[in-house]
C-alpha cells in the first residue's frame, strides 16, 4: 500500500506501516528494522514522516519498496491519559491527535496553553516540527511538554523530564522524528478557560505598520489574515480569554456565560465583521469555530477549524517563515512587494506571533517570532518558482523555515540559523548512531 501526506504532494515509500499495541511490540519492530518512521497525522507538507519520498509533481513515482524499513503508527497503542492535578500536567501518547487531547482535558476541568489551527494533528508530530498558534505570550506547542518517553534505535525505552535532563531535554523536543519513536508525552496544564473569539475586517495596512505591537498583543492570541492584493489586511481574529470554565454550579461541561469586553465597532480602522467568516473569501465559514464574540470552551476556539470538519481549503501546500520579532513590519512589507507575484496563486496568508523559547530547533529559539505563513494553490511548478523569491525577500531578517511546511532555503542556511544544530547532531548520534531514524529529509536539513 502506498501512502500520502494530508495534501498529497508527497507519495511516501510502499514500507510496511505497523500499528503496536504495546511498547513491547513497538521495541521489537523497532530493533527488527533497518530504517524506522513514525507516522503522525501526516499532516506535514513535505518529507518530514517519509523514509524516502518522491514529490508528486507529474504523477508518474518510483516507489521503493523495501522490508526491512517500517512505518510506525501509534494510533493502537496502549497508552492511557493521565491528568495529574498536584504537578499540573497531562501525560498521553505521542500519538493522540490535539482534537482527542483537548476534549478530554477539558471534560476534567484541564487546558493546554495554546493550540494550532487544527485539532487533527498529533501531539508528538505536531511538537516535532515546532508547530504553533498565535499570541505574543505563548511559546509553541513544543513548550508546554515537560516529559517525554521514547523507544530509541536499540530498542530502549528513554525518559526525559525538563526538571532533571534540562540540557538534552531542550534538544529533545523538536527532534523533526529523528530521535526515536515518542510514546508519551507530559504536558504543562492549566485550569479550563473560556474564550470568545472577534474578527474585523479590512485593517489598511497602514494602520497595521504603524500600530503592530497593539494590535499583536490586542487579545490573548491575534491572527492577521492578508492576501496582499489590497492595501488592507483582510480579517483580523482576535480570541479573548474571558475567564475560567465551570458555570455557577462548578460543572466543567457547563456553557460559559457571555462577558461584554466592550471591543468598538470598529479597531485601527478595521470593522467588526457582522456574520461568521473563513478567511478565504466565498468558502463557507461552517466547521470553523464559532465567532461573533460567541463564548466558549478553550479549544473550541482556540483551533481555527472544528475537529469534524476539513480544514483550510483543502486544496493547498503551504510554506511558513518566522522571523525575528523585531523586523516583523520591514519584513511583511518585503513581502507585500511581492505581492503581484501571489495573485492567482494564494489562497492567504497568516501572520501569528510566537514567544522565545530555548528549545535547540524550534523556530522561535532565542526570539520572538512572527510567522509568515502562505496557503498556495496546490500547484507545485508555480510554487516552487515564488518560494526562492519569498526567501530572498526575507533574507535579511534571519528567516527560518516551518520545519513541516515547503521551502526551498539551501541545507546550509537552514542549519546556519540554529546556533544549537551541532548539539542536536551530536544528540541524534547519541540516541541513533547508524541513523536507524535518518531519512532523506533529515540528511539534507541536519546532516547534509
Ligand atoms: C490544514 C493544515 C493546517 C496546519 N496548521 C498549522 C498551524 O496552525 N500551525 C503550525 O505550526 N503548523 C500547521 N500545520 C502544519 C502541521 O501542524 C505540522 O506539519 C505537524 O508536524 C503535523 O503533525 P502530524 O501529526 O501530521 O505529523 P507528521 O506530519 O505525520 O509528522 C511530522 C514529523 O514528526 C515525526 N513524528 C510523528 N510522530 C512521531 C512520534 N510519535 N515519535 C517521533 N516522531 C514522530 C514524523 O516522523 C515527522 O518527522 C498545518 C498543516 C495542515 C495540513
């Protein structure tokens, strides 16, 4: 059986997939293997999940098939939720997806700091590759894990909590799979919060320059919707957090009461939008969370999309470019200079901010960032011919690539802008000396 990725631009190799029930089972196929891959929600949008990968341009593959490689899902595995309330954590397979996460957190009265805008990716595919929401004071996904719990190259079971292994542990987290298999994780929790989400409309971009630190830390998370073809930014959503869950009776499950924030008509020359609304112009805005101010649970309005609905276009690749948060406005405006180059190909953009972190390849290492991210029609000829130009753009504001998404920055440079790579070589030598982990995309981003 060959598979795809999310967007099927990707055809990984025909290795067996195996689906462990148990860690035992898990080390045996892993010490049974030559080349080992776990697979996440195969959300991401290049080679990240692949042995070895042939991107779908013309239709016509090689496909390799070779049996002593294995694919690795952990979608069977045995491994139960455990909330604990004195630590403040949560500790669940690397292999739930955030919507499952997030629903059965929040029915024990749990949440997690932030989320991306989906809930149908893994825990530990999505904190692989540094994936992240929005707001000025939350760091990525990747910065709530405080254990992680993985089977390495010879079969062992490793832990690693951030209070005892700090060091490794901070090159650990964003490992883009090459460590080991994740089979646990634990994470950071909060009590249930309550938010309502606003988005306003048309921001001229003017205002957007001149005003972007407020209008970025406007609301607890804040994501700019561009499609650079106006001087406007088309939608702005803001999603206020607006107190605890629990209702009057102290019921978990209970509907947040509304809480007027007292948000004007109109923000920076944005109008509050009147209805619901996707931020691609003429798609429907069912199966997005809901908006209008309307109160909810955390992660009902945190993620963009519903967990029962098709996220985004559906149709798309993406590419995401974080740069320092300092040179956010020179740096959209370099893009905006492309923007004659985006019409007909971009669905829209979404700019998001990240805090620092001190995690060794997360995008957001050392600095605040902003990400610069692009839906693109799903035509990779036409893609593949804007990225070099969207990079060049951004050349001079230190920029580093989504590690899950498509670009075309040469290995050097990639590796240039993590002052921690050579620990994190070192570290996957440690935990995987003959590269059982090591596919294509590892040895051109991190070893080439
Ligand atoms: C519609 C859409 C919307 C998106 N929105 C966002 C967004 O809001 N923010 C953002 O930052 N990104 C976003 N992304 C990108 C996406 O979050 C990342 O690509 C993420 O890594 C996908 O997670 P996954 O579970 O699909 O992992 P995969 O793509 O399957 O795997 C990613 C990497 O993790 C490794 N891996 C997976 N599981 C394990 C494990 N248990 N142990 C060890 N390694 C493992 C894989 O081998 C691979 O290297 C979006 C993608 C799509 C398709």
């Amino acid at each position: 059986m060959t598979i795809r990725n999310w967007s099927e631009n990707i055809l990984f190799s025909s290795a067996p997939i195996h689906e462990p029930q148990t860690v035992e089972q898990l080390q045996e196929i892993v010490r049974a293997s030559r080349k080992v891959r776990v697979l996440g929600a195969r959300h991401s949008f290049n080679d990240a999940a692949a042995i070895d990968a042939q991107v779908d341009v013309d239709g016509t593959q090689e496909v390799i098939r070779d049996s002593s490689a294995a694919y690795i899902s952990l979608e069977q595995l045995d491994a139960p939720l455990e909330i604990d309330s004195k630590r403040g954590t949560v500790t669940c397979s690397g292999g739930i997806t955030y919507g499952e996460l997030c629903v059965r957190m929040n029915a024990e009265g749990a949440a997690l700091h932030n989320t991306a805008s989906l809930p149908h990716i893994t825990v530990a595919g999505a904190c692989s590759t540094g994936t992240h929401g929005s707001g000025d004071g939350n760091g990525n996904l990747a910065t709530a894990v405080v254990g992680l719990e993985f089977v390495t190259a010879d079969g062992e079971l490793k832990h690693l909590t951030v209070e005892e292994d700090t060091e490794v542990f901070e090159g650990a987290v964003v490992s883009l799979g090459g460590i080991g298999v994740v089979t646990r994780m634990t994470l950071a929790m909060e009590p249930a919060y309550s938010m309502q989400q606003y988005v306003y409309e048309d921001m001229p971009a003017a205002e957007l320059y001149e005003n972007f630190d407020e209008i970025m830390s406007g609301a607890y998370s804040v994501s700019l919707f561009p499609d650079w073809q106006g001087d406007v930014v088309n939608q702005v959503w803001f999603k206020h957090r607006t107190g605890l869950m629990g209702g009057k009776n102290g019921a978990v499950d209970a509907e947040p009461e509304p809480v007027d924030l007292g948000l004007p008509p109109t923000l920076y020359g944005a109008k509050a939008a009147s209805a619901h609304v996707h931020p691609v112009p003429d798609i429907s805005a069912e199966g997005l969370t809901l908006q209008m101010g309307m109160p909810g649970a955390w992660h009902d309005r945190l993620h963009h999309f519903q967990i029962d609905s098709t996220p985004a276009s559906g149709d798309e690749l993406q590419t995401e470019y974080f740069v320092p948060r300092a040179h956010a406005v020179p740096a959209l405006q370099a893009v905006e200079g492309l923007r004659d180059r985006f019409r007909s190909m971009l669905w829209v953009s979404e700019i998001r901010s990240v805090a620092a972190d001190r995690l060794w390849l997360s995008q957001s290492y050392g600095t605040p960032t902003i990400g610069i991210h692009f839906s693109w029609r799903k035509n990779w000829p036409a893609v593949r011919e804007v990225l070099p130009l969207v990079e060049e753009a951004l050349a001079p504001f230190e920029v580093r690539p989504h590690w899950g998404k498509l670009f075309s920055v040469p290995p050097g440079q990639v590796q240039a802008a993590y002052p921690k790579m050579e620990d994190f070589r070192e570290l996957l030598r440690s935990t995987d000396p003959e590269g059982k982990f090591r596919n294509g995309y590892l040895d051109r981003y991190v070893f080439g």
